[in-house]
C-alpha cells in the first residue's frame, strides 16, 4: 500500500459514514490547501528578502 492509500484507509476508519471516493476527496482538497499555504509561505518570505536587499545601504 502506498501512504495515499494509507491515509484513505485511516480516514475510513475514523469516518466509517464515508465513501472511498469522498475520503479521497477531502485528502486531494487538503493536499491543495497544504501546496497553496507552502506558496504563499514561500511569496512572503521571497518578498521579505527582496524588501531588505533593496533597503540595504550600499557600500
């Protein structure tokens, strides 16, 4: 099994209410949410570097 798998396996258990294919649903949706939260991390901190290397005094 693969650690997608894995992962469906444990939501189903915990949620026994749900369909294979919502659970793999709802863990797509969290990967996304997960991918979008790392860019934006990465933005902020690019546009940090940026705004300190232009506001360092030239030597």
């Amino acid at each position: 099994m693969t650690n997608s798998e894995d992962k469906v396996d444990a939501l189903l258990a915990k949620h026994p209410n749900l369909t294979k294919e919502e659970a793999i649903q709802i863990l797509k949706d969290k990967n996304e949410r997960k991918k979008k939260k790392r860019s934006d991390k990465a933005e902020r901190i690019n546009a940090k570097i940026l705004k300190n290397e232009e506001n360092k005094p030239e030597q």
